[in-house]
C-alpha cells in the first residue's frame, strides 16, 4: 500500500509543482493521473522513487518513509518500485535480454552484472517475463530493433524484473497509435491484476483512462482537484480539470476511431478469404 | 480578405550591428586595420629569390626521393614513430576514460568535475611541441619523452570530447537505470557506456592517427621517431631522403586515415 501525506515540491525556480497532495492507493488498483501539461503528474510520480527529490511531505510505501531515506538505503528501496516511461527509456544499444535483465541491478553486486553473469533464477525469470509480454524470440535482439509497441512491452519487462510492490507509469501510450496503446493498457492492467500490483499510471489520454482505469485522480497546478471512479468523470469534472473545452468532441473523435479500426480489422479479414 | 498591395521585395534584416551609421564604420576600420597591417609586413625580396632556389631543389629531392642511401635511419625512425604512436594512444585512451567521467557534471560531484576539468584544460593549452621541449629537457632526446607527449596530449583531446560526449546522453536512458535501483557503476556501465562507447571507439582511432602525424612533428624538437630523421635529413640537405621520408609520412596518415574512417562506419 502506497500513501502520500501532504507531498509538497517546489522547484528552484520557484515553480509549485505539488502542493499538499494527500493519497492512499491500495494493494491491486490501478490509478489513473490525469490533468493538462504542467500539472504535475510527472513530478508526484517522480517524487515517489525520487527522481524528483520532495520539498516536503512522506511518502510511505509499507511503513517506510521513502522521502526520508539516506542514499545507500534509497537504492535499496527503489528496487519495490517499478517504472515505466514514455518514450520506453529503454538502453537502445543494448540486447533486449540485457534490458529486462537490468531490473535486476538493484539486487545484484557490481560484478556479476558488468559481466553479464546474473544468477540462474534471475534469467529464468526474465525468460517467463518475456514470454509473458510476448517477446520471447526477440531476447538476443538490441532494443532500437524493435517497434514502439515491442519495446514499451520490453519496459514492462524489465519494471516486472525488479518485483516490485508498486508500478509507476509515466505516459505509457503517448509515442504509440491508438491500437497499440489499447493493447498496452490491457496489457498493463492485466499484469497488475495477475499480481495484485497497485500502480499509478499518468495519462493524458482521458478516453482511455476511464476505459481502463479503477480509479481516476485529477490534477491540477499541483493539487489533487478530482479523486473518484471513472464514471464520476462527468464533463463538469473535466472542465475542473483542463479548463473549458467540448469534450463531447473529443469523446465522438475517439468513437470515430475505434469505427475506423473495426472497418480496416473488416477489410483485413475479407482480404484473408 | 483585404485588398492591400502587398510588396514584391524583401530584404533580410540585418542581424548583428541594426545602425547603418556603425555598419559603414565598421566596415571601414577593418579595411583600414588591414591596409596597414599588410604595409607593417617587411617583405625582403632578395631572401625571397633565394628561397626559391632552395625550394626548386626541394622540390626536386622531393620529385627523386632516395629511399634506399639513408633507409637504416628511414626504418629506425619509423619504428619509432610507431611505437610511440601505438603505446601512447593506448596509455592515453586508459587514463582519459576515467577524467572523461569525472568531467561529465551528470556523473560526477562539483569537486571532482573541477578537479579533472583543469587537468583537460592544461593538457589542451599546452601545444604538444611546447610539452615536447620541456620533456625531451627533462628525460633527454628520443621516444620516451615523445611517447610522454603524446599520452598528455591525448589525455586532454579524449578526455574532453569524452566528457561533452557523456554530458549530452539521453538522460531518459539514465534516468530509467536509476530507477531500478542501479549503483553508480552499474548507472555508468549500463545506461552511459552503450551510448559513448561507438563514438569513444571512432575518436580513439582517430586520435590514433593524430599521433602519428604529430610523432612527425615532436621529433624536430628531439623526441625521436621520424621526425627526428626528416630534420636530421633537413639539415644535411639531403632533399631527397627527406623527400622519401614525407612521401612515406603522407602514405602512412592516408592508410591511417581510411583504415580510422573504414573501423568507424563499420562500428556504427
């Protein structure tokens, strides 16, 4: 269980980027962050692993306080936390195998890891994971061989690796089309459920976060102005959120696309016969 | 739509000096500071004619070059250079890699950034024939003091494009390796070496082949190698074994060049 109490940061520039921001995310939900650029929703999910270090505020994963912790016993505790980015943040010039594998550094010494020797059960593991996300033949592959939707399911694999307690999903969908974000997102919330994960997931695609989401947190200049169900985001919560816009329009955009998906799967399949 | 004219002409705007008063003026200084600059330039035409000659013969050596009266010195000095080619880039390349992480400002402290950055600068600012004559004083003529020249000189050429190198990584990359939970060493070997590691390559042969060129240079000055036949040759007026020495530098840095340039597109 992961809880935020009274998470602050401000930048050096004086920017807030979080203000207070009070949450509890219970074992095995799924949460989507929404709200528009600059809100912030990079900076609290950073501020979990600390990427981003907080200016105020506790982060408690299990009862350890994860803002307060000294290096040494920071990495330690990094190694509960998976994450996954945007543009994938995958090591280009390496193997795919060498990427899962690299979830695994945080729990092995220097050595085995610069030669490559990593325990037989860590290999194993990472076999089944690739596997599980349908890469198994692509292991001895390098990373910029693959599609953006391979290799977003290759940074799946390698925050899996760590076996962590907690996901933390930066805009898993945004450098991918609408069919692969679907089946990414899918993807994603079934590994959560297979294993009980609780994971944060920032999305700026408000279609799709209330197709796949559990919980929905809107953000807005740094503070939480929306916590509830998907179906409790009604058009005047969205207008909370981004601001005015016709939101109408852009739910009838996505029914456009999902019909234009369904016709070119129809084409697809008379092509077939 | 409105019914303006629009015009037909444009001119690009000047960018750096707006005043038409100060550009003229300016333009005019520099034409002046060039004018009398070039008439401060003493020019003795009798030692020119005489160059000439001397040039004419050059050329002729050049035209005729004798490999075979003085090639014991020729190859002697070869090996040499070679040695000290091969030897110094390896010696340079060990020690830069690690001041080359220590001068990335993502990888390493303040102190330590600081520290390296100012062994780069001092390795740059001083020529390698200035670090030549201080050495070859200090450890006396021939190839150790080459061999030490070109290691201090390759220290601040690696070392730097090293560092600026590391500075510009995707830091996406890095930042994800973080996230695991990774130590630093593990963050350098996993998230920052894939990324220098073919342009580390493609400037170590090419640093390769600068110090064959510049092994030439510093054996004027005594640092052995065939620079110090070519002068010895220079000063004989032998022309024409020094005429066979420059074809034989200018064969060696072409096969160096293209075999450098071959390995690096290769490598990519």
């Amino acid at each position: 269980m992961l809880k935020l109490e009274g998470l602050s940061k401000t930048y050096k520039t004086g920017d807030a980027a979080l203000s207070d921001v009070t949450l509890t995310i219970p074992k095995g939900q799924i949460v989507g962050l929404i709200g528009p650029s600059g809100a912030g929703k990079s900076t609290l999910i950073r501020c979990i692993n600390r990427l981003v270090e907080p200016s105020a505020g506790k982060v408690l994963l299990g009862d350890v306080d994860l803002a307060r912790l000294g290096k040494t016993e920071l990495r330690r505790q990094r190694r509960r936390i998976g994450m996954i980015f945007q543009e994938y943040a995958l090591v280009e010039r390496l193997t795919v195998m060498e990427n899962v594998l690299s979830g695994r550094l945080g729990y092995v010494p220097f050595w085995r890891s610069f030669l490559r020797r990593y325990p037989g059960r860590d290999v194993q593991q990472a076999f089944r994971l690739l596997d599980r996300v349908g890469l198994m033949h692509q292991a001895d592959k390098r990373a910029d061989a693959l599609s953006g939707g391979q290799r977003q399911r290759v940074g799946i694999a390698r925050a899996l690796a760590q076996e962590p307690e907690l996901l933390l999903v930066d805009e898993p969908t945004a450098s991918l089309d609408p069919k692969t974000s679907r089946q990414i997102m899918r993807l994603l919330t079934e590994i959560c459920a297979e294993r009980d994960l609780p994971a944060i997931v920032n999305i700026h695609d408000v279609p799709l976060a209330q197709q796949f989401m559990q919980r929905i947190i809107g953000l807005r200049a740094g503070e939480v102005v929306f916590d509830g169900t998907p179906r409790e985001l009604t058009e005047n919560v969205l207008t909370t959120i981004y601001g005015a816009e016709d939101w109408d329009a852009m739910r009838r955009g996505d029914e456009e696309q999902s019909a234009a998906e369904a016709d070119a799967r129809d084409r697809m399949a008379a092509l077939a016969q | 739509m409105s019914t303006q004219e629009y015009p037909t002409t444009w001119r690009r705007p000047p960018q750096i000096v707006t005043d038409r008063r100060w550009r003229i003026a300016l333009q005019l200084g520099i034409l002046a500071y060039l004018v009398l600059a070039l008439g401060s330039v003493e020019v003795d035409w009798q030692r020119v004619s005489v160059g000439l000659e001397r040039g004419q013969r050059f050329i002729m050596g050049f035209l005729q070059p004798d490999f075979t009266s003085r090639w014991g010195d020729i190859s002697r000095g070869l090996v040499e250079s070679l040695t000290m080619t091969l030897t110094s880039t390896v010696v340079g390349v060990l020690i830069s890699v690690p001041i080359g992480i220590g001068a990335a400002r993502n990888l390493a402290p303040a102190w330590l950034y600081y520290v390296c950055r100012s062994i780069i600068a001092v390795s740059r600012a001083l020529q390698e024939i200035i670090i030549a004559i201080f050495l070859v004083a200090m450890f006396g003529f021939g190839p150790f003091a080459g061999f030490l020249t070109l290691s201090f000189a390759t220290i601040g050429f690696l070392a730097k494009l090293l560092a600026d190198d590391i500075e510009e990584i995707d830091e996406a990359q890095a930042e994800a390796i973080r996230a695991t939970g990774a130590s630093w060493w593990q963050l350098v070997n996993y998230a920052v070496q894939p990324q220098v590691m073919p342009r580390l390559i493609g400037l170590s042969l090419y640093r390769l082949d600068i110090n064959f060129r510049e092994s030439a240079v510093i054996g004027i000055v005594g640092a052995g190698g065939i620079g110090a036949t070519l002068n010895t040759a220079i000063d004989r007026y032998e022309y024409d074994s020094a005429g066979a020495i420059l074809l034989i530098i200018i064969g060696i840095v072409m096969i160096a060049e293209y075999g450098s340039s071959y390995l690096r597109k290769f490598l990519q």
